[in-house]
C-alpha cells in the first residue's frame, strides 16, 4: 500500500461486506455486490496495491478475510466502477465463482482483454447470467482454453504440493477434534487423560508453535524448546515435531503451505483449547465462547 493505511480501521469497515460475501445462505447478486462493495472501501481509502495489503490482512485476521478476497473485490470495482451497472449486469447470476471465473477475461488491463472481440464478450456476459455453475465451468474453460494467452487457460495444479502436509493435517485433526468434542460433550474423564499423557510443559509448547505457525508475521514468537520424550499419545509427538521442523525453516513457503492445508483459525483455536484444559472453570468459558459463536453464526 503506498498511502498509508490504518488497517484496523480498514478491517472493521470491510468485515461486514466480507461476511455477507461468505454467507452460502444470500443470494449470488448479494454476494458479489459485497465484493464490489468491499473493493469500494479498499478504493475509497486508497489503496492501490491489493495483494500487499490482502497479505497484511489476512495474517491480521488469522485467515478470517482472505487475501484472494481482498484481490478480487479490488479488481471488481476496477472493472465496474458503478455499482449500479454492475447490479444490473449480472442480475441474474448463478454463482459468485462464474464471476471470478471470468474476471480474468473482462479485466481491460489484463492480456486477453485485446484479443476478445465485442461480441465474443458479449456472449460471455450473457452465458454469466445465464448458465449454471457446473454449465459455465465447461463453457469457460473451453473459451480460455481456444483464445490461451500468458497463462489464461493452462491447468493450474493448485494442490501441487498439498499433498506432502496430507499427514500433518489428519494427525492434527484428530487431536483437535478429540480436544473440542470431548470438552463440548462435558466428558472430563478423556480430557484427563490427555492431561495425564501429554506434560504441561510440552502442551505450552505447542501452543507457541501453533502460535508462531498460524500467520507470516508471527513467527517472531517463534520460542525453540529442547524437549525430550514427546508423548506419542494420539500422534502428538509427530505433529509436534512436524510444526517445529517448519517453524526452523528459514523461509515461509512450507509454513504458508501447510497454513492452506490446516486453516490458521484453526491454530489459534487450539491455543485455547490448551488453555482452556486447565480447569473446569476454564473449559465451562471455553464452552460458553463456542456456543455464543454458534449463536452469532
């Protein structure tokens, strides 16, 4: 971002937008007018470099707003700067991925914007409004796939290397889920037991790494601890050691690819999890947190 922003205040004044987009229940229209409307607020406080300031929000929000989110609103008030003409033009869309599918076609400053006629756009703007998801997913793959320019229409093999953290996940998972439903089910018996198997000391410490792992920026909280004998209760050893072998990485790139495979909202949750196995009183506000956020959503 070249002017400089308050990026709090930017993210309280984009959250609603960003929660009426995510919401399945509303309608495709409302959901993408959220979009424009969020690109709107991202324009109105001058912000001119959406994948640098989606990057310093996501990790501000711990993955809550997502930095494509951030990028596509931008680029959807660019195209259509009224939102009237935009409300108007995809009145009758049936899914907010047909749009971002197409953006890349529509953008005037990207390279297929020349190479499209008049009419051909026009036809892809009515097959938009027309077509179902799964019909217009074959139709403009198809288009990109006959007018390929840069890297329009090449298979992107976004799961290339997911798949080495497949493991890390499933482990983490099952501690996770074992943690919460245990807690929410009141049944003290088990959350003992994991008491009793994994030390304190190494719960704290894996707090730290699920900390210093969930976002870019946190890695400065980063505290590399010697501990012997991890406790291989529920593959707590593996994926302890996975997380702390990322963490001594001297880049980000596996860190931000594991943060793909386990949500950062995730990490943070299990910091609270552990903090809340303490004792009883604890874990009934954990209980009453998870419950009031059920309510709200």
């Amino acid at each position: 971002m070249n002017k400089k922003v308050n990026l709090k205040q930017l993210i309280d004044d984009i959250t609603i937008s960003n929660n009426t987009y995510r919401d399945i229940n509303k309608t495709p229209l409302n959901r993408i007018l959220a979009m424009w409307d969020l690109g709107d607020i991202l324009f109105k406080n001058g912000v001119d470099k959406p994948h640098t300031c989606g990057w310093e929000i996501q990790d501000h929000t711990v993955g809550v707003i997502k930095r494509m989110t951030i990028a596509r609103s931008h680029r959807i008030r660019k195209i259509w700067p009224s939102k009237d003409n935009f409300k108007i033009l995809f009145k009758d869309i049936k899914g907010i991925s047909i749009l971002i599918e197409s953006l890349p076609l529509l953008d005037k400053d990207g390279p297929a914007h020349n190479i499209l006629s008049k009419n051909i756009k026009g036809d892809l703007i009515k097959n938009m409004n027309t077509l179902s998801t799964i019909e217009f997913k074959k139709y403009i793959k198809e288009l990109k796939a006959k007018y390929k320019i840069g890297r329009i229409g090449e298979e992107n093999d976004r799961k290339k290397y997911l798949n080495d953290y497949t493991e890390i996940k499933e482990k983490f998972g099952e501690i996770y889920n074992f943690l919460k439903e245990n807690i929410l089910a009141d049944k003290f018996d088990a959350i003992i037991n994991f008491k009793n198997e994994v030390s304190l000391e190494q719960r704290k410490v894996f707090a730290n790494l699920c900390l210093s792992i969930s976002s870019k920026n946190n890695i400065i909280y980063y505290k590399p601890a010697e501990l012997n004998n991890i406790s291989e209760f529920f593959n707590f050893d593996f994926v302890f050691n996975s997380l702390k072998n990322l963490l001594n990485e001297k880049n980000d790139i596996e860190r931000a690819r594991i943060r793909r495979v386990i949500p950062p909202e995730e990490f943070i949750e299990m910091i609270d999890i552990l903090n809340s196995i303490v004792d009883e009183e604890k874990i009934s506000n954990y209980q009453k947190r998870i419950k009031n956020k059920i309510t709200i959503l």
